[in-house]
C-alpha cells in the first residue's frame, strides 16, 4: 500500500477536527496490516473513509457543551426554585439558560406552551424574540460589509432612491441615530389595506405618507424599529433574496440553528412549537394575543427561536465563524452622535458599561418577553425567554447572576 499517498489525500482533512484525525490514523495503520494484500482490498481500506468523512460534515461546528450534573447541582437547585416561585407569583412561563465559559450551566423550562390544551413548554418550544432579532439584522449588514457589497457610509437613498429622508447613512440606521418616524404609527393610520404590509410595501408607503423625521440623521440617539425595517429592506435589495432566507443560508444553517427562523404574519407557515404570546385576565385566564397590521414587517423584530440555538447563535458571533473580530468590534462599542457624545449603543445590541461591562438586549412584543445578557468579565451568559407577557425581565436577569455567581464556582 502507498502510505504516502493515503496521507497526500488525507491532509485537506486532518485540520478539521479531532475525530477526523484519529479517523486518518486509523485507516493509516490499516494500510500497513493490508498491505500484503491484493489491490481490492487496498481500494476498499481507501473508501472506509469517505463516508465518515461526510458525515461529519454535517455536525454543527459549534459544540454546544454542559457541565456535568455534579458539579451545577447546587446551582440547578438553586434556579429550579426560582423558576417554580416566579411561575406561581408573577405567571412566568418560559425557558432559561445559562452558560459559563461556554459550557452550559442550566438549561430548563416551566409552564404551559398551549393553555387550552395543557401542553408544557419543552426543549424545543420555539418563541419570538421580539427586539432581539435586532442583533441578526445587524449580523447580516456587518456581513454583507465584509463583503464588500455594502458600506457602512452607503445612504439608504443608494438603495431606494425614493427613501424620503435624506443623508441616512446605514451606520446611522444601526446605532438608531437616523431620527425616522415610528413605522407602527404610520401602518395604524397610513396602511388602507386589510393585509399587514410586508417591508417591501411599508417602504413604499413611507415614500408617500409625509411623515416628517425627529431629528437630522447622527445627532441624537432615538431607539429606533424603523431604522431596523429599514436594514433588513437593504440586506433584501442587495441580495435579491428574502431576509429569511439570507439569515437561514448564512447563519441558521452554519450553526446548525434548526429550529430558528424568520416569521412574517400572512406571508409564512406557522411551524411545528412555534409558540404564541399570550396576557393574563382577571387573574388566571390566559388570553392568546392577536397578531397587528405591525406583525408581518421583519428586521426589528420576527425571528423564531429555541433558547439553545439562541446560545449556539451567541456563541458563533463570539467564536469568529460568522464574522470578523473587527465586525464584532463595531458591534459591541457604545455609538456616538456627530457632537462626539457617546450612548449605550453599538450596532443591535446595548452596551452596559457600570459595573461590569455587559452587552445585552432585552425585547417585549405581542406577549413574548425576551432577554439576552453577556458579562464579559465573567464569561457568562444569561438567557431568558417567555411568551406570557412577564414584565420583570431585569429584576429577574438579576437574580439569576447572583445565584450563579453564589452558587457555581467554576
């Protein structure tokens, strides 16, 4: 057997992963045991390979790790009575997850997905994650940047030369320094028809409703849906395909996020545990939310998600495999006006830097109350999601770090 050339037809593959080494050296000593044997049998220790190989193609190139159950038990405790005393007090219903150092610490659920049918939520119960869809919005621009097929200096008016407000850069539109309108104002008084207006059309409506902005674009911070419509508007024109689809093929897919997704009210199917936002009346019925004329724009709002593959989308961004540490870098510092004022900003995520420096959002649309929070300094993250309109975020946020930090000395 020609050891040499195995070994020229592995190397392509020998950095990819460990097991695809130990693979390489298995079908390696294989050769010298066969080598007495006829060329048949040489072909066939050569195929072994191929299919194991491919195979491993298909794994997520993000591991998602625990740490062993020893080890978070009093921890797992500790949160487990968090998690039933905010069900009972304050109608949480939703999921957690918290991971240290990139390993998951926690994981867990409580309450009811469906309420009419009492079914629990579970580990792949899908919710909306309202505001936090921002911080892809933002991914997929820094991306395209890289790119080279958009600038951050690019105004919107490159793009849709009928946009009414003018010297609008991209930069001003992520770090919500473009002083527009609030579009949700404008589809509730505007918008004539009884379908809810996609971005294409509420573009088109934004042209012809004289609406006027807040402010000239880059001096003030005003938080801002409208600027993140906007983006996602852009990502479509420039690509020529949907938002969903660009956000699927360069980032669901990569990270193997299968059960994450961009949603459009009228527009997409509703999938298999995608959940529905829901209010409490009079004390203990639960009344499932209506979807609004606002439901089917996406960008500010509208991805799906599994609070795991939230945590494989963090720690992708974090890890390098979708965008550069330059891109990350404009992503997580504090934006700053014209006059030089700074603001606790960066591009679709807040920045908290009292303390410990914290890069964070929170969301809360038709229900679904969200929360992303990452300590830098000590590598923690903290994930919140809930679908019962639960308006404690923060305080909860809160807790959570602090019995971590107690309780799990890793």
């Amino acid at each position: 057997m020609n050891v040499n050339l195995l070994l020229n037809s592995l190397k392509p593959h020998l950095k990819k992963n460990i097991k695809e080494i130990a693979i390489a050296i298995i079908v390696i000593l294989s050769g010298f045991f066969l080598s007495s044997k006829s060329e048949a049998s040489k072909n066939d220790a050569v195929v072994i390979t191929t299919p194991i190989i491919a195979s491993s193609k298909e794994e997520s190139p993000i591991l998602i790790e625990r740490y062993p159950e020893k080890a978070t038990k009093e921890v797992s405790h500790k949160l487990d009575s968090l998690l039933k005393r905010i069900n009972k007090r304050h109608d949480f219903h939703g999921a957690i997850l918290v991971a240290k150092n990139g390993k998951i610490v926690y994981n867990n659920q409580i309450g009811y997905a469906d309420f009419k049918k009492k079914v629990p939520l579970n580990e792949v119960s899908v919710f909306q994650l309202a505001s936090v869809s921002k911080q892809f919005t933002a991914a997929a621009i820094m991306l395209l940047n890289e790119r080279n097929q958009i600038r951050l200096t690019d105004k919107v008016n490159t793009y849709f030369p009928g946009f009414p407000y003018e010297h609008v850069t991209i930069k001003n539109l992520l770090n919500h320094t473009a002083g527009l309108p609030k579009y949700f104002w404008i589809a509730e008084h505007k918008w004539q028809q009884e379908k809810a207006p996609s971005n294409s059309e509420m573009m088109e409506l934004l042209e012809s409703s004289n609406v006027q902005r807040y402010f000239k674009p880059g001096y003030n911070f005003d938080y801002s849906n409208t600027g993140y419509f906007v983006l996602a508007s852009i990502v479509e024109k420039v690509t020529g395909t949907s938002f969903g689809a660009f956000l699927k093929s360069n980032f669901f897919e990569p990270l193997q996020m299968k059960n994450t997704y961009v949603y459009s009210f009228e527009n997409d199917s509703i999938r298999k545990n995608q959940l529905d936002g829901y209010r409490l009346y009079r004390g203990w019925r639960h009344l499932k939310i209506n979807n609004t004329i606002n439901d089917a724009i996406v960008g500010d709002k509208n991805v799906y998600a599994t609070i795991e593959d939230l945590f494989k989308w963090t720690l992708g961004l974090n890890n390098g495999i979708l965008l550069s540490k330059e891109s990350l870098g404009l992503m997580y510092s504090k934006g700053e006006t014209v006059s030089g004022r700074e603001f606790p900003y960066g591009f679709g995520f807040r920045i908290n830097t009292k303390g410990q420096k914290s890069i964070y959002h929170y969301g809360k649309w038709n229900g679904f109350s969200t929360g992303l929070t990452q300590y830098l300094e000590d590598d923690l993250v903290v994930i919140v999601l809930e679908h019962t309109s639960y308006n404690a975020m923060k305080s909860l946020n809160k807790k959570i770090k602090k019995i971590v930090t107690e309780n799990f000395g890793v």
